[in-house]
C-alpha cells in the first residue's frame, strides 16, 4: 500500500513563481553581455548572392555580423535527419530563414543594426501547398531529402476485400490548420565563453541533450567542452523541443567567436513566424463495417505539410499513422502517410505529435458511420473498442492495463449521454442550439518502436548527512509539475519524507541523459530510473539499520520518514546518520530502458509502443446558427493512466489539455499565405482565455501498467487529442452539419450552414 503515491503535495516550485522569483532566461545576466538579433529572409524561396554587412558595421555599438562562412564546425542542426542549416548559404527556403547573426552592445542596436544588414536576395519558384510539392515535375523543395521528407505505411490483411463485403461504407477527407504553441515565455538563450573554448548554453527548453549535441556539430569542439543548463521554463507543449537547437547554436556561435557572452530572446511576433507549428494535415480516410457495427476495414491516407526542413516530421508522420485508425479492433488495416516538404516555416513537436489531425478525422468519421449504420456513437465505439487480449491497428496485442472501455462507459454515463443525446427540446433560453458529443482515442506512450534506441532514461540519487535526498535526471520541469511527481515517486520507494527529496537543476555536465521529455515519458522512464536508484541506496540503508536493530532484513517495513521492525522503530534521518557512522555510500545510479518490441518495418506491423493511455471525451456546446459562434458548455475528459502519481497534477494537465484541445478546435487560425504567416500576435491569432473556459470534469481510470513506476502511464499529451472531435461531434448534433476543417471558426460554420441550405 502506498503513502504518498496518489496524494497531491504542494509543486515544489509553485512559491517562487507565485512570488515572482523564479528566474527565467530573460532574468539573466552576464558581465560584458552583448545582444543578438537575427537577419531572416522575406521570400519563401530565394538564391542568396550577396550579403553586405557593412552599414551595420558602422554603428558603434555592432560587435559582429556573422554569416554560414563564419562558421567553426558543421552548418546543420541535427535532429533526425542532417538537412536543416544553421544559417542559409546559397538559398533561403521559407520566409523567417536565419541568414546572419547580428550582436551588438545592447538589444535596440541588434534590431537596427539587422535592418541595416543588406542581403542580395533573386526570387525563386515557391511551392506552399503539400499537394502541389507531390506533383509530378514538381520543383525539388528540400535539397537533401527531396520533396517526400518521410513516408510510413501498415498493411494489414485485405482491405480492398474486406470493403468489397461491408454492409456500410463511408469515407470522408478532413484538414487541421497550424496550431502555434503560444507559450508563455518566448524561445531564448544566453551562450557564455568557458574556460578552454568551452560554452555554457543557458536557456528555456524541454531536451538539453539535443541542444548538446546541436552546439558539438556548430561549434566543431568536443561535448565534454559544453555544458548545457535549462533555466526555468515557461510552457513548452513540444515548441522547446526540437526549435531550440536553432538560436542555442546562433548564441553559441556569436560568444564563441566574440568571447562574450551573448543573449538571443525572440520577440513574439518572430516567434509566431519562426519557430515550428504542429503541422496543418489532410486526412483521408475511409471505414468499412457489417450490419451490427463490427468495423471490418479502415484505409487511410494521411499528408503533412513539414515546412522546408525535416525537424522531428519523420516522427510525428510513424506516430499518427499508427494511430491512424483509432482505438478499435480492425482485422483490415491500411495506411499511406508522407510529410512533404513546403516553402513554409519548418514544423515540428507539438503536444499530441501527429495525433490530433488524424483523431479528429476517425473520430469524425466514427461518427458518420454510426449515423449510417442507425447506431448510437458509443455503443460503436464501445463494440470495436480495444481491449485485454485483442490487438491494435499493427498487430500489438493488448496484454495488460487497458481500461478503453471502462473510460469510455463512464465518461458516457458523466456526460449523460443518453439523457442528453434525447433530449427533445434542443434550443435553448438564449436561443442557441444545444449539441453533445463524443469521442475515443489511444496513445502510445513513450517513443515506441520508431525510436527505441533513444528510449532510455539515468538518474543519480544520492542521500545526504541530514537524511535529505537530492536527484540528478536529463528529464525537464518545465511547468507539468515533473519535479514533484518525481520526488514523490523517489520518496515512496526510499521511506523519505518528499519534502526533504529536491531535484538537481538541469547541466548536461551534472545530470545524467535520461532522454528527451516528449512523448509522455517523463514519468514513466525517469520515474523507473529513479526507483532502480532508490531501491539500491534503500538496500544499503536497511542493511545497516537490520544490523544495527539485531533483525532480520526482511522483517524490516517502512513508511515515510520511519522504519521498523515490529516495536521497534527509528527515524529515516536516525539510519542515514547509523549508515555514515558505518561508512557507506548512500548514492547510486538508476538506469531504466523501454521495454523491447518486435517491429516489422515493411508492412508497419508488431508493437508500435509497449504501453497506451486511453482516452474518452464528451462535450456539451451550445452553437449560435446566426452568428456561427460555438459555446463549450461542458467537456468530460477521461483517461486510464495506469495509476495517478499525484491527483492534483493529473487532474491539471487533463484541464489544460482539454482547453489547448479547444483553441485547436475552435480558435486558434494561424493563416497562411504565401509561406507568410499573417497577424503573427495573438490580436490575431485567438487563443481561449478564462472566460471561453468551461466545466471541465476530469475522470481518471487506473488500470496499473506492471512496466511504470507503481503502474503509472503516461498522460501529457492524451488530454487534447481527442477535444477537437467531440466538439465537432457535438456541433453536428446540436445542427446537423458536419464540419470537417478545423479550426471550426464562425465563418466556417455559418459557411457550411449556407451550403446545405
């Protein structure tokens, strides 16, 4: 029986952000610091024959200018593939590309000075929309990778016969938009000279690994000659993972070659422009069922506009096509996915990673085949729905903790579906039509098949004199509540009181790599590495204490900050001071690894993931038909977690995701024209504030996953998945037009209303 695992301690660090202390990059400062601003080019595609630095050289305050020549080591970011450079050389390829590095005394002279930077730029050919990259003759977009930057295929069975017999067919296409972080705290880093040509790279990010990596490419000198230290973090959501390496490498470059220290903070509105999105998407699909609602088939094609450069694409592309189906039992499975190179702004991690796009076309289309088939949505789902002993969409069989259906069931009864979804009387007081909705999904925790050799995690734990305890992981706090959930994890399995457990700040060249924080996996592979670090310095502690007492070992049991044997009892701080007078070690090092999976390459079959948190949504709107406007009245969200860590974090991170979910499905339209992002400020682009915010009612199933710490999955991405598709679910219910663009903006709405007039 566990003492602290499921109950909710203070966050650690929620005083210091309360009381305004917290120090975030911007915060900081280093004697002699000078400012960098970047020169970016203004066409989506152009050859670069000449880059005059010379007018801003002649400001006083202009350190450097420096362009790609200037370059110490490698001009690539590594990141999956080695395509994208640092600074354009002889092209630029989207609107907002770096083309040089412009550090002077002071911030207002490194703006004016970038102006003053004149680039001989020729217009050339650009291509925007992925279906046109995909043409035949198409001009070749990514000069390393060509216009297909990834592609991932399952084939499994006979999908062209297994629709030949459905009793039921439907099909549908479905497009998702641009969603930008919107991150409290802007991309920013601070590059600091070291002793012997080293750097120290400070700054807000989510995997401090990659960066480490980024600067040993740029800057040509050993890794053991860096260091890379995260600073508080505010808001990540996937657009600190992969981006960073980009302004981490053009600060380093700046205080390497000026011995300075050099700070690079982005204003917002390049922010907007410039960092990675998630990826606008196309999702065609197609569902084949019998009579009585057994899904037979699914055959899909899914297309992601990456932007100019791979990033992370590869990875988002292999995590939405094995999703692609939804969570269901189909023995015919088949699916076509390409993230396509554009004359656009790279796109890359973004919480969900691939799987919203595709969730809101199968759970949209889930819908659809229900109203063909005279079926309640939730008793489909609930009939295909994946459980013990069946198998996903690439032949995974489900062996443990999978609640899909007992979350499904009692989201169902917390929405009260079938009392709402009869509801005779639809409009409301205010005139508005009332709508319910539902939706199902699975995620993959962890990096799964597709990146299992990455998929590891260190952590050191070492006791001090005082019986407090200090951790050291690679894993990233960088507002989810990571470092307490951690902490609590290490507390119960040592018999430490979790306010004397503190975690180590992030310096590469002080913490383990424990991976990157992505993918959910934070608390399941650090959380592990943690425990195997605990039960070894807790092996030691009893040890002593057993020998000390005159007991047998195994009569030892503990609670937190207590051990005893029978009556007799001693204080967690009295056997820490029993093991130094002892002279032993209270330190170790914990190491977990994924689990092995079997994957087939070629046909996408075998275990994409080894474990999946599941999803059910309802939602209650209340849509306005002459204004096209839709009100959120209510979302039920719902997970199977394995085990809550922490309630109060869980509960957290399931309201967030489902009011990030909402921006996605209601607001957030970051337009497009051209390869140029317009209105880059949030005037114009819509994000929900607390007033859009409604009831939202977290449900938390807990089937344990034996391979998580005390059976915990993960949970940071699965809250928004599935929002967009139950909101659309319900406003076709309150007015019986299907919307399938997102986001489903008034205009939108009132425009699909005209159609079908």
């Amino acid at each position: 029986m566990t003492k602290i695992i499921g109950t909710s301690p203070l966050r650690e660090d929620a005083r210091v952000k309360i009381d305004g202390a917290a120090k975030y990059v911007d915060d900081l400062s280093f004697p002699g610091m000078a400012y960098a601003m970047l020169v970016r080019s203004p066409f989506p595609h152009a050859k670069i024959s000449e880059i005059d630095a010379s007018h801003a050289l002649e400001l006083p305050e202009v350190v450097a200018v420096i362009t790609a020549k200037d370059i110490p080591g490698k001009n690539k970011i590594p990141i999956v593939f080695d395509d994208q450079p640092c600074l354009a050389e002889d092209e630029a390829r989207y609107i907002g590309e770096p083309v040089a590095i412009v550090v002077a005394n002071d911030r207002r002279t490194a703006q004016i000075a970038a102006t003053l930077v004149s680039v001989k730029y020729s217009e050339l050919p650009a291509i925007t929309d992925p279906l046109l990259s995909l043409a035949e003759g198409a001009e070749k977009v990514n000069p390393v990778l060509g216009n297909i930057l990834s592609r991932h295929k399952v084939n499994k069975g006979d999908v062209d016969s297994a629709m030949s017999i459905a009793d039921v067919v439907v099909e549908g296409e479905y497009k998702t938009g641009y969603q930008e972080h919107a991150y409290i705290e802007t991309q920013g880093v601070i590059a600091v000279p070291e002793n012997e040509g080293g750097i120290a790279l400070y700054g807000s990010m989510q995997c401090p690994f990659y960066i480490h990596k980024a600067l040993g490419y740029i800057l040509g000198i050993p890794l053991s000659k860096l260091r890379v230290i995260q600073t508080v973090t505010g808001g990540a959501f996937g657009g600190k993972e992969d981006f960073p390496s980009l302004p981490a490498t053009h600060a380093a470059i700046a205080a390497y070659l000026t011995s300075r220290p050099v700070k690079l903070v982005m204003t917002r509105e390049e922010d907007i422009l410039c960092s990675t999105k998630r990826h606008p998407g196309i999702v065609r699909i197609k569902y084949g069922a019998r009579r009585d609602g057994t899904i037979i088939a699914c055959d899909a094609e899914y297309i992601l506009n990456a932007g100019a450069w791979s990033t992370l694409s590869p990875i988002v592309l292999w995590r939405g096509t094995v999703h692609s189906g939804g969570p269901y039992r189909i023995e015919n499975f088949r699916v076509d996915a390409k993230a396509v190179a554009t004359n656009s702004v790279p796109n890359g991690a973004f919480r969900g990673f691939g799987q919203p796009q595709v969730c809101f076309a199968n759970e949209s289309l889930i819908d659809e085949l229900a109203v063909k088939l005279g079926m309640d949505p939730v008793e489909l789902r609930l009939r295909n729905a994946l459980d013990i002993g069946l198998e996903t969409l690439t032949n995974h069989v489900i062996k443990e903790s999978c609640g899909l259906k007992k979350v499904i069931s009692l989201v169902r009864d917390e929405v009260k579906w079938l009392e709402n979804r009869s509801r005779k009387e639809r409009v409301l007081s205010n005139g508005k039509y009332y709508g319910v909705g539902f939706s199902a999904a699975f995620y993959g925790t962890g990096l799964g098949a597709g990146g299992k050799k990455i998929d590891r995690s260190g952590a050191f734990l070492q006791v001090a004199f005082d019986g407090s305890v200090q951790i050291a992981v690679g894993t990233t706090e960088m507002g989810q509540g990571h470092n307490t959930v951690l902490s609590m994890i290490a507390a119960e399995e040592l018999g430490a009181d979790v306010k004397k457990v503190s975690m180590l700040p992030i310096d590469t060249s002080r913490v383990p790599d424990s991976g990157p924080t992505v993918a959910s996996r934070a608390t399941m592979m650090s959380g592990q590495a943690i425990r195997d670090a605990a039960k070894q310095v807790r092996k030691i502690i009893h040890d002593v204490v057993a020998k000390r007492l005159g007991v047998a070992v195994e009569t030892l049991e503990f609670e937190p900050g207590v051990i005893f044997s029978g009556a007799k009892k001693i204080t967690f701080e009295e056997a820490v001071t029993w093991c130094f007078d002892e002279r032993v070690h209270l330190a170790a090092q914990g190491w977990f690894k994924a689990p092995n999976t079997e994957w087939n390459s070629e046909n996408g079959l075998g275990d994409a993931y080894y474990a999946y948190t599941y999803t059910a949504i309802g939602a209650e709107v209340a849509v306005d038909k002459e204004t096209g406007e839709v009100e959120v009245l209510r979302i039920v969200s719902g997970h199977d977690i394995g085990k809550a860590i922490n309630r109060r974090e869980v509960e957290g991170q399931i309201q967030g995701g489902a009011v990030q979910g909402m921006g996605y499905a209601l607001y957030e339209d970051l337009v497009s024209t051209n390869g140029k992002i317009i209105r880059p400020n949030f005037s114009g682009y819509i994000i929900p504030t607390a007033a859009d915010i409604p009831e939202i009612k977290p449900v938390i199933v807990e089937e344990p996953y034996e391979g998580g710490p005390f059976g915990a999955k993960g949970l940071g991405e699965p809250p928004l998945i599935a929002i967009a598709p139950a909101i659309a679910n319900a406003i076709f219910d309150a007015i019986g037009v299907r919307i399938k663009k997102l986001p489903m903006t008034p205009e939108r709405i009132l425009e699909t209303l005209e159609a079908v007039r």
